[in-house]
C-alpha cells in the first residue's frame, strides 16, 4: 500500500492513423503527469495472501507542458498483470528490484484542452468519441534502497491510444503470445506479450514491452540474440515477416517496446491469408520462444480482482478468440483454483504458519461451464455469501477462479508447462457478515480499530486507534473520510479492505452521539480478536523455505517472496 504517482513521464513519440511515427510532433516533449489539484493515486493490495494484482485507485491523468493542459482524465482502477520474477537477468537484481509487470486500464471520461497545433492529439481526439483513452505501461527497476534519492521510485515505459465501447478495458483483442513456464514464470528468456494483425494498415503490430530481459534493474534490455516475428505453418515451420529492433540505441523508451511488421511493406495477400489460420510466433535464434497457443485460442476475463459482500452478486465479462478473432460456441471452464494465491507467511519468521486460504467454497457459486455468444463473449455471475471467519483475525476469505477454454484445459492436464497464463484468473475477496446489536458502540467497534492500530503504528501520533478518547475527538474527520466513494484516494481505510458491514457499523456509530453528545462507550469487555484454530494453508512451510533457498525473501521484497509461495495449477477431474 502506498502512493502512485507519474515523475517524470514525457512524450517520446507518437504515432499516426495511418501508421507514420513522429518525434517532432508538438505532443513530443509534453509531460505525462497525475493529478496537481488533490492526493495522489494509491496502491492496493487485495488480501495478505493475494499480494500479485495491486490495483490503482483514484488517479488521475494528464497531458500538460507545465502550460496548459490537453487531456485529462481518472484512471479506472486496475491490477497489474503478467508479473515476471527476475526480467533483469544481472548478478544483484533479485526480489522485487528486478522484476518487471504491466497495467492496462482506460482513462476518462476525458476533458480536452486546445489540440488544434498537433495533429496526432486531432487524431487522438477523433479516434476516442466515447470520451475514453486506453492507457498501457511497464513497469520494472523499482528503487529498494532507502539511501537513494529515487528510494521507491521506478521505470515506466507505455502507450496511450483511443478506446471505444466495443473493447475490453484492460486487455488488446488480438494475438497472445505464450513462453514455456515453470513455476509460474517465463522458462525462456521471454515474457508474455501480444500482437495485432491491422488488415486495414496490413501491418503486425506487436507489443514486446513486457516481454523482453533487461541486464540491470531499469536499465537497458539485455541482448538475447536474434529475435524474429512471424507465423507457424501447419507443419509448425517458422516463417519470417521481420527482425525486432530492439538493440538499436533508446529503441524501448522510444517505443515502449510496440514495432510495426513488416517494417517498410505491407503484408503480402498470402502473409494476410497464412495469418488467419497460423499462430503468429518469436524465435530467438531460430528457435520457437514464445508462440500463440494451439489453434490460436485465447480466453480472458477483463476485469479479473473483485470484493464482494455477502449477499452481493457481480458480473464477470469474458472475451475468447482463434486467431484473433471472435470465437463463437467457445465452452470455457470455469473452477476453484488458489494456485496463484500465497500462503503469506515465512516458516522462519516466529509468526506461525498462515491460515488456508481458498474455503469454504460454499461462500462463493458460479456456473462450472459458461459458453461465448456469436462476439465471442459470455458472462459469469459470482453470488457471494458469508464465509464465515475461516481465517480468525483476517476478515473474511480469498479466492482463486481459474477459466480455460475446454479444450484448452485438456491440453494443459497434459502439458501444464504450456497453453496458459498463470496470470490470468480471477481473485475474489468475500468478507464476513459483521452486524452488532443496535445501538452500535465503541465495545463493538474495538477490534477492528485495534487492527488499524497494530497495522499502521505511524498514525499514533496524530490518532490513537485503540482509545477511546483519541478516536472520538477525530469522529468529525473520520466520518468525511469513512464516507468518501472507494475510488477516492483519500477513501478510509486506504487499504479498501473494510466490509460493507463494518463501514456501515462505523458511520452509524461515528455519526450518532449519546446523550453527552459523543458517540456511545459501551459497557463491558469488546469481543476477542479471532485467534487459534483455523486451518493451515497447504504446503506453506515448504513453500516459503523454496522461496527463501532462490533468494526470494521477504527482506528482497514482498511481490518476489510472494510469486515463489505459489503452488501448481489444480485442474478438476472431469474438465467436460
């Protein structure tokens, strides 16, 4: 949890409608910023044992040149993905400081400024009529030195482009490219990354900006060969469109890592006609090293992170394709999976083994087979029930969903090191039922402020979490910051890791004084913070000691440590 914000980003390049890229377009140059006229956005967690989809919320984004300003607009609320454990391959860069993920999300509803003396913002402008823009960006080289002057500061390369209506928000309908994986990572020198086939530019546009090794953390991408785009034909033999660039000098700050294929000509007829039934492939050195799956198809979920209070239902919009295209009839699979969650705890630390994440499956119901409409899209409702405090002192439970094309899923039973991202499945936080007797008091409300208080001691000095007294002369402040929308980045807790219920309980209690005009004490001892029993996470030891035996500690960073407590994917018996 802390604070996001955009330093130091500027425009290096655009590009046209009709493909042409520019540097001395007057965008060039403008600065990328958040917002100058409140608090900076906030990254989430969403649980203690999902640490691997941090979201942002409540930023905003600009275009200004310190001037005046040419676009603005809020950020919707979105996790990372794609997270790649050690992208800088150097001696030093283990933990958090060489890894490297991406975020994609949209912005708006957009306010515009003059964009008359640019033509690429005319273009921008015309090409967004829904009022939003899609916003993609890298991240890697996060600053763990508390010495240094960028002390958690790190490097962000990205894009921003037109969104309409008909899109996913947070990923590109278009080709996805998969590297062999083990342990939940890249087995290759390549990460995850996607590509579109542009028939009316009759181009391949092919994003490499997650995807490629740098030799330090934030620093230049490492040389891993010769790197060449193209397709597998039915005899899966490699055909070539063109060479990636990306050892030419500023090539990933220019380009943020996106290059055009071919790159001076168009996609022969027979190129445009081998794209629409081959799978678009890299090869490093002539050998395959990440490729489309078999038969090209792709499942996703676009938003894939939700909470839910018990009784709440939400809906859950999937997109499947072939080759690029609309899959019609597609049977995704839908089923319990925490392979991607963590454990949370280190066996060696003294704080005891953590709690099993993941049940009573009774408190999370979905339909098992979903299946895609003539667009090639479905939608999965999630019904949310109590689960009853299966993990003692942290409210609630946390959930994995897997989904997998049927057929998908079978290939994957069969070669769990290929057909899938170990991103790509949804996190769902359910939390418990929390309704005191009216009227609300302090007695009741005493242990989930003494969590506050043990969480973020800092705060002591300007509110005591655990008095009485100290929480009552800020009841003014607390009830605006309670009360604010989640999105806002000044919403309270920052964590957003407060239940429906319990907000509630809070409001009501901060808001209706006694007779001495404060609200009600209480009588009475305050009902025990949840401790011993619960049932322990599976294999947490084990798994915790294999982190801490590649370097994966906690002290390296907590995303790191986390990515190493994962277990395997656990596929159903019956995948029909």
């Amino acid at each position: 949890m802390g604070n996001f914000r955009l330093v130091g980003c500027r425009v290096t390049m655009v590009s046209y409608a009709d493909g042409k890229t520019s540097k001395r377009d007057p965008a060039v140059g403008m600065w990328i910023i958040d917002a100058n006229q409140r608090v900076a956005g906030k990254l989430v967690d969403l649980d203690p044992q999902q640490q691997l989809v941090s979201q942002i919320w409540g930023m905003i984004v600009r275009l200004t040149d310190r001037k005046h300003e040419y676009f603005s607009g809020a950020y919707a609320k979105a996790p990372f993905t794609d997270i790649w454990w050690g992208r800088a391959k150097k001696s030093g860069s283990q933990g958090d400081t060489g890894a490297g993920s991406m975020y994609q999300s949209v912005i708006g509803p957009i306010a515009w400024g003059d964009t008359k003396r640019s033509r690429f913002l005319r273009e921008l402008r015309a090409a967004a009529p829904d009022g939003f823009l899609s916003i993609k960006f890298n991240l890697d080289g996060y600053n763990m030195s508390p010495d240094s002057a960028s002390f958690t500061m790190g490097r962000l390369v990205g894009t921003i482009g037109p969104w309409s209506a008909n899109e996913p928000k947070h990923f590109v309908i278009g080709r996805q490219l998969l590297p062999q994986i083990a342990n939940h990572t890249p087995a290759g020198s390549m990460n995850f990354m996607q590509a579109v086939v542009d028939e009316k530019t009759k181009r391949i546009y092919a994003d490499f900006g997650n995807a490629l090794p740098t030799t330090t953390p934030g620093g230049p991408l490492m040389p891993i060969g010769t790197l060449d785009l193209g397709y597998l034909d039915r005899h899966n033999n490699f055909h070539s469109i063109g060479k990636v660039d990306y050892r030419q000098r500023d090539w990933y700050p220019t380009t943020a890592g996106i290059q055009k294929f071919p790159r001076n000509r168009k996609l022969s007829r027979a190129e445009m006609a081998a794209l629409k039934k081959y799978r678009v492939a890299v090869t490093q050195n002539e050998e395959v090293i990440v490729q489309e799956n078999t038969n090209g198809w792709y499942q996703r979920a676009d938003q894939f992170v939700f909470r839910l209070n018990p009784d709440e239902k939400t809906d859950v919009h999937f997109w499947a394709t072939q080759y690029g295209k609309a899959l019609a009839g597609a049977k995704l699979l839908i089923f319990f999976d925490s392979s991607g969650l963590q454990p949370g705890g280190n066996a060696k630390d003294g704080m005891g083994i953590p709690p099993k994440f993941g049940i009573p499956e009774s408190a999370l119901k979905f339909d098992r087979i979903i299946k895609t409409g003539a667009d090639g899209r479905a939608t999965l409702t999630l019904s949310a029930f109590s689960p009853k405090s299966p993990r003692g002192y942290i409210d609630g439970q946390v959930y994995g969903i897997r989904y997998l094309i049927t057929d998908v899923a079978k290939a994957v039973k069969d070669n769990p090191a290929f057909g899938f991202n170990p991103s790509d499945f949804l996190s769902v936080l359910v939390y418990d039922t929390f309704r005191p007797e009216p009227p609300v008091t302090w007695t009741n409300l005493v242990p989930i402020f003494q969590q506050y208080g043990n969480l973020y001691p800092i705060m002591d000095g300007i509110i005591d979490f655990t008095s009485y007294d100290s929480v009552v002369a800020n009841a003014h402040l607390l009830a605006f910051a309670f009360g604010l929308p989640v999105e806002d980045p000044n919403h309270m807790p920052v964590t957003r890791d407060l239940s429906r219920d319990k907000t509630k309980a809070i409001l009501s209690w901060l808001t209706t004084p006694g007779a001495d005009g404060k609200p009600l004490p209480g009588t009475g001892a305050p009902p025990e913070i949840a401790t011993l029993p619960w049932e322990f996470a599976e294999h947490a030891a084990e798994l915790a000691e294999h982190a801490i035996s590649v370097g994966a500690t906690p002290q390296a960073g907590a995303k790191s440590f986390a990515i190493h407590t994962r277990m395997g994917i656990h596929l159903p018996d019956d995948l029909d």
